[in-house]
C-alpha cells in the first residue's frame, strides 16, 4: 500500500490517539480567522486529488461556516412580526459551494480549483480549498492546471465540484435529462 492510501485510510477509520490531537487543531482554529491560507494541505490525498500541487502558484486556503440553514435578514420597516419567516429557509447551494464563492470573493486574483471537507464541531464547519494564480508562469506551464488560466470566476459559475452537485450535474441518463446543460435552459426551451 501507498504512502496516500494509508492516510486515506486513516482519515476514515481514526484511531483514538488522533482524538488529541483533533480536540488541540479545532482549539486553535476557532481563534483564527475565517479565511486562514495555510502552507500545506491537512489531508494530503484529497487535495491532490482535487489538483494541488506543490508548486509556486498554487495556495491553500481554510475556511469555516456556521453549520444550520439560512437566516433570513429581518425587515426594517412595519410588519407584522408574524410575516418576518426568518427560518427555515434552506438555500439550494451547499456550504461547500458558498464558502467558494467567499473566498473567490476574498482573494480577487486567485481562482478556486476545488474545496474539501476538513471538520466539524457543534457550531460550525471547516474546510479547506486548492487555489491557482492564473498568471503564474508555473501554473501556467502546468498541463492540469494550465487548461484552469482560461476559466474565470469559476466559484461563481458552478464549475467547481460543490457548484456542479448544486446544479444537479452529478447525474446523468434517464432522469437527469433536463439537467443538462442546465434548468433554466430547458425551463426556456420548453416555454
């Protein structure tokens, strides 16, 4: 067995020693800020699978989002407070999807490549997301990484893997016909 397939498995049936060291991680991670770059990956196997490199060029990034659905803002103005529906209101991206537009948002000259869960507690979650400078000769010499220079705003555009499961495109044959290439066109095209 690899070197990746011993972490992988690691990751996924944790012994108790690593019960320690996880409690001293979150510790830490809930004192720093919510958009944190990182000089390494904390699971190794899933970002290189995403497309991490260890190359000049290539950032991570680690992130955290208050777990539960969205609250609504509340009105300013007179009402009934009856009428505020502050609750219960599940927005369709996952927190994945939107914490990549967060940080596209945060870091304007950097494009996501892909993001990874990393760990939860009773608040909130963390995860953590492969960037590229697009202008960088090294990204852009690199043949993975080279075809992403061209695409911009890809977080915003669901062309990432948590953009594309909000968009139904993890499925495909019979019932995903109108999935593709996306709702709103088949909604038009049969109007």
């Amino acid at each position: 067995m690899t070197f990746y397939s011993y972490a992988r498995e690691q990751w996924q049936n944790p012994n108790d020693a690593m019960d320690k060291i996880w409690q001293q991680r979150l510790k830490e991670w809930r004192q720093e800020d919510r958009f944190t770059r990182i000089d390494r990956p904390t699971r190794l196997p899933k970002a290189r699978s995403i497309g991490y490199k260890a190359k000049p060029g290539v950032v991570m990034v680690r992130s955290r989002i208050r777990k539960g659905g969205r609250i609504r803002p509340r009105f300013r103005g007179g009402r009934k407070p009856s009428s505020a529906g502050r609750v219960k209101y599940t927005p369709q991206k996952n927190h994945m999807g939107i914490l990549e537009e967060r940080v596209s948002r945060k870091y304007p000259n950097l494009e996501v490549v892909g993001s990874y869960p990393v760990a939860k507690d009773g608040k909130q979650k963390w995860y953590e997301h492969v960037l590229i400078d697009p202008a960088h000769p090294a990204v852009q010499n690199d043949d993975q990484l080279g075809e992403l220079t061209e695409q911009r705003g890809r977080a915003h555009r669901g062309k990432t893997n948590a953009g594309r499961k909000s968009r139904g495109l993890q499925h495909r044959g019979k019932g995903a016909e109108k999935m593709r290439p996306s709702n709103n066109a088949n909604n038009s095209k049969a109007n």
